[in-house]
C-alpha cells in the first residue's frame, strides 16, 4: 500500500513573482527575530579572551548587553536586512530551480538507491550550488555586519601584533559613534580597496557551501525516514489516509531540528576559522592575516577547542532558524502554489 506523504511542491508549480515578494518579508522577519544569536556567535568566535560553551554565550551576551544595552544585539542589523532580500531572492531561486532539475536526471535514479537518498542527494545538491551563488552578494554583507558586531571588543589579530589596521579603526569608531553599515563599508574600501569587502571570500565558500549542502542534504534524508517511520507506527490501515497538519508540522520541525544540528556542529571549525579571518586586524607590517596564520595562531593559542569557539550559539541558532526557517518555507510554498487545473 503507498503513503498518503505530502507531496513536494516544485518550481514549475510556484507563483514565482509571489513566491519572492512574500518570502522576502517572510525570511526579513525572521532574522529579525534570531539576529541576536548571530551577534552572540560572531564576538564569541573572534573575541580574545571570551570563553566557549554555554557559559561563554552568556558570558557574551551579558557584555554586550552592560556595553549597549538591547541595542547591542542588533549591531550590523540595517546592513544584513537590508542586503539579505535580493541574497534570500538569488539563493531560493537558484536552491528551487536546482531542486527540480537535479530530481528530474536519470543519473539521480542510479546514484540514488532509495527515495530517502534521492531527497537527499537533490536536497544537498540544490542547497551547496544556491550558496555558492549567492555568496557573491553575501559576503560584502558578513564582513561589514561582523566588524559592527565585534565593535569595540577585543578583536583578534593574524599574528598576536596589534596592528593599527581597518579593522582596529573600525571597531575605535563603531565604539565612538556608533557607525551605520555604509560608514562601514566605506571605511573598510578606504583602507583596504573593494577586496576588503570580499576578505575571506574563499573560507565563506568553503564554509557555506558545505552547511547548504549538509543542511538541505539532512533535512530531505531525515523527513523521508522520519515519514516512512510515522507509517509504520499508524499501520497498514491508516497508511493511506492522509496526514494531518499537525502531523507534518511535527515532521517537518523535528527534520529541520536534526539538520541544523548536525550541519552546525560538522562545519563550526571552519564558520570559527571565516570569522577570525574576516574581522582579524592586520599585522604589524601592514599586511593581511593569512588563512594558515590564522588557523596556526587559533591551534597554537587554544588547540583543538578553539575549533569548538560559537557552538553552542551556532547550534542553537541553527536549530532555531532551521525549525522556524522551513516551516516558514514550507508555509510560502503552499500559498504560493499554482492551483492544478481540473481535469
């Protein structure tokens, strides 16, 4: 007997003027509310001296908030929601369009020997290519919210020599007047030309790529086993009714809970190594901190447990914009559905 499993709404089938208009303030909503969290992770990764785990993101967040007040967990706010609407247009299209076409080739039939590995592969697919894009847009947006973040913090350079570099000016500055994301960007070309707003452009790559890839991978791998083991625990008798809302709501979350963790903890050395690399100062000879500096400095400093530094704000916010994020996503699918034709 086949199951009654939602069916997937694909491109073909999406109002797509609707689908991006209203999934703009859908996803702007949303990081409003979880921005805090990315706030908290950034100054725990790069900040000297901040100690990790739990206890370091509490012990973050009530600096920030005796330094700033609430006003401090929003730094780099206007310039994220600002730039994330067309980033959010560019990355669903492409994740959406992707989708369809990588389900649709013969090879996937072959890679794939099941329909939980064919989600997942597609899924993965899908969410590694539509980052990759859209980090062309992303990045300049990560290096200029993140010097806000760290603002005023003790921020950690290449090679232990503090510099007087643009991210030194940057953070005296955003201490004393409180400076907006285009006196920011502003700043940092000033010092460093456009390249410094694309500093780190590689890492991002190399780190968010693979979380898209792992994330969207996991959340297709983890609903198609978690919907075959809810059939199995309704019966043959109930298998083909169809599932109820708060059935999918259910699977859906807990899909999305067990993605962000595990793309969250798979990935935090290198989300650790990006952040250290995009706010560090210079070294003393005015150079730019090197990739291999950074990770040396980072082992010899702390060893394996630095890689760790963000974690827990990572996995928490992870699992909470995951949860939120797809049923959200879910939600925008089915309003902005084209209704099948009778007949």
């Amino acid at each position: 007997m086949g199951s009654k499993t939602p069916e997937e709404i694909d491109w073909s089938r999406l109002d797509k003027r609707k689908f991006l208009l209203v999934g703009a303030g859908l996803f702007s909503g949303l990081t409003t509310c979880l921005y805090p969290l990315s706030v908290i992770k950034t100054r725990q990764m790069a900040m000297d001296g901040a100690p990790p785990g739990f206890g370091g993101a509490a012990h973050v967040t009530r600096q920030v908030l005796a330094a700033d007040g609430i006003r401090g967990l929003y730094r780099g706010f206007g310039i994220v929601v600002i730039g994330i609407i067309p980033a959010r247009g560019v990355y669903l299209t492409t994740l959406e369009s992707t989708k369809a076409w990588s389900l649709s080739t013969a090879a996937m039939a072959q890679w794939a020997p099941n329909e939980a590995a064919r989600a997942g592969l597609a899924n993965s697919f899908a969410g590694a290519v539509a980052s990759m894009v859209t980090q062309t847009v992303v990045v300049p947006i990560d290096v200029v919210s993140q010097r806000l973040m760290v603002a005023g913090g003790a921020v950690s350079t290449s090679v232990g020599a503090a510099g007087q570099g643009a991210a030194a000016l940057a953070a005296q500055a955003g201490t004393r007047l409180q400076m907006g994301g285009l006196q920011m960007a502003r700043r940092i070309v000033q010092a460093e030309g456009l390249r410094g707003l694309y500093r780190g452009f590689g890492m991002s790559i190399a780190t968010f790529v693979p979380t898209s890839g792992i994330w969207w991978g996991a959340y297709g791998a983890y609903q198609k086993l978690l919907w075959a083991q809810a059939d199995r625990w309704r019966g043959a008798s109930a298998a083909e009714r169809p599932h109820r809302g708060s059935e999918v709501l259910a699977v859906q979350t807990a899909s999305a809970l067990c993605a962000g963790c595990t793309s969250a903890t798979l990935t935090n050395p290198l989300d650790v190594v990006k952040t250290r690399l995009q706010v560090s100062q210079r070294e003393g000879s005015g150079q730019r901190p090197t990739l291999r500096a950074t990770v040396q400095r980072l082992w010899r400093e702390q060893g394996a447990r630095g890689f760790t530094r963000g974690l827990t704000p990572r996995i928490a916010n992870a699992a909470m914009w995951g949860t939120c994020m797809i049923n959200a996503y879910e939600f925008l699918k089915r309003i902005c559905a084209i209704p099948e034709e009778p007949g």
